[in-house]
C-alpha cells in the first residue's frame, strides 16, 4: 500500500542516507529522495550536524528544502532561520570546567562554527570514522558560553555517567559512537525542529515521514506521522519505528521510498 499523504520527510545523515563505510549518500538515494520533492512532497535534513557539515555531504546533488540542524537546536527553511536554542550556560560552563580538570575532548557549537579544546586518540577515531573534519582548536574560554548550540565530548558513556549527567540537569546526552556524545538542551530535539518547521508550513504532524538509525533520533522516530528505521539501526529505534527498511548500504531509504511512495 501507498502512503499518499506524506507532504513533509526528515532524514537523518549519518548511518542513515550517508554511509559509514563510503561517507556519501549513495546515487539511489540521491535519485530517489530528488524524486520524491520532484512528486511535491518537502524534503528535510534532521541531524546532529551543523549546517556547514550539513552542506557540505549534500554538495548541490541532494536538493533539500531546509533542514533541522545540531539535533533541532537550528531550524531553516530555505534560508529563512525559522528557530535556534542556545543551551543552559550553567550546563556549558560546568562542562568546559570539567573537561580541563578530567582532561576530556570537547567541541562547542556556536554561530561562528565549531570549537575543540584538543585533539586526542578518540577524537581522530570518530572523525576518521565519519570522515567529517577535525573542527578548529583553540581555548574555550574565548568563546560566548550563553551562545553555545551543542556540544560534543568524546567520552564513553560510563564517563559521562559518573562524571557529567549528575551535574548537568537541564542537558540530555545522546550517542551513535562509544566513544562520542551529542550534548543538547532538554528543551529541543529533533521532533521539536520538526514541530517548528511543519507549524511555519501549515502541515500537520501525521501528514510526515521520518528516517533514522540512532539515539537521537528516537523521539522523531516517535513522533512523526510515518517512521522508517534502517536494518543496521539501534534496536530501541527499530521497536519505535512504524517501518524497517534495508541496511544504508543498500540504500535502504531509496528503498523504502520507491516501494512505499512514489
């Protein structure tokens, strides 16, 4: 059966329509997704990247309509910024301090781009495996800690449990990498973008469709009219999801559209 009321679908990027193994989305997707918008319904990017890196993997060859960035913290349409949310500074200052006493990798996403404090073993591994570039570095303390979008530590998860989520209550940290967490702000997630995105359209909830892999994109998952977890997701999105499609390496999302779409 056709899903013939879809107007508005978000896709995750990494693990998602952007291989780990290639670091590209792949021609199917590409053609696929591009016949989707082609057919009128709008087509977003939903991901914890910012917009350079977002911009970046789509390289003109994925036509999108907008996106929802650093995990719903900025949200565009076009290149209209429909909303952006800051994190608490208090969580942000806490963690800059933790990072220098603890000696831990940390980014911060702020208006001017991305900053890390060092590069370590973790830091290399991660960007090695996603094939994104090693932000700039520099101290962290020049920065505007009430500006801060997002952060990253390449920390493990034990870590992060004994040493960071105790003392950071207004912060959620989310994971696709044992060794790398997205640090967001209780208050947003990519549902929530979403949310903001359709409300500016007039679309409603049920009338959209999302794909995804990971933790942070379990909420959208749950929310959105349609879900469409990837075979290589993590089980609590499979149990979420409405649908699983084929692995990102057989272009399972180019799949699911030309079976159950178009």
């Amino acid at each position: 059966m056709k899903l013939n009321n879809i107007k508005a679908a978000f896709f995750d990027m990494d693990g998602t329509i952007v291989s780990f193994t290639t670091h590209k989305i792949s021609d199917r997707d590409i053609a696929a997704i591009n016949k989707l918008r082609e057919n009128g319904v709008l087509v977003f990017i939903s991901s914890g990247r910012d917009k350079n890196n977002i911009m970046k993997v789509l390289d003109n060859t994925l036509k999108v309509d907008g996106f929802v960035g650093m995990n719903g913290n900025l949200n565009v349409i076009g290149d209209e910024i429909i909303s952006e949310h800051f994190m608490d500074e208090d969580d942000v200052r806490f963690i800059v301090d933790a990072s220098k006493r603890l000696n831990f990798a940390l980014s911060l996403f702020t208006r001017e781009g991305v900053v890390l404090n060092m590069a370590d073993d973790k830091v290399h591994a991660v960007h090695d495996h996603v094939e994104v570039p090693i932000p700039k570095i520099a101290s962290l303390d020049d920065l505007d800690l009430s500006k801060v979008f997002q952060m990253n530590a390449y920390t493990t998860r034990a870590f992060d449990e004994e040493n960071l989520v105790p003392y950071m209550n207004n912060s959620v940290f989310k994971r696709w990498n044992d060794d790398f967490a997205d640090i967001n702000s209780k208050k947003t997630s990519k549902l929530k973008g979403i949310n903001k995105i359709i409300e500016k359209l007039g679309i409603d909830i049920k009338d959209t469709i999302s794909f995804g892999d990971s933790e942070n994109d379990l909420e959208m998952i749950k929310g959105t009219g349609v879900s469409v977890a990837m075979a290589n997701a993590m089980p609590v999105i499979k149990n979420a999801a409405t649908y699983i499609t084929k692995d990102c390496d057989e272009s399972g999302a180019a799949y699911f559209i030309e079976n159950y779409i178009l």
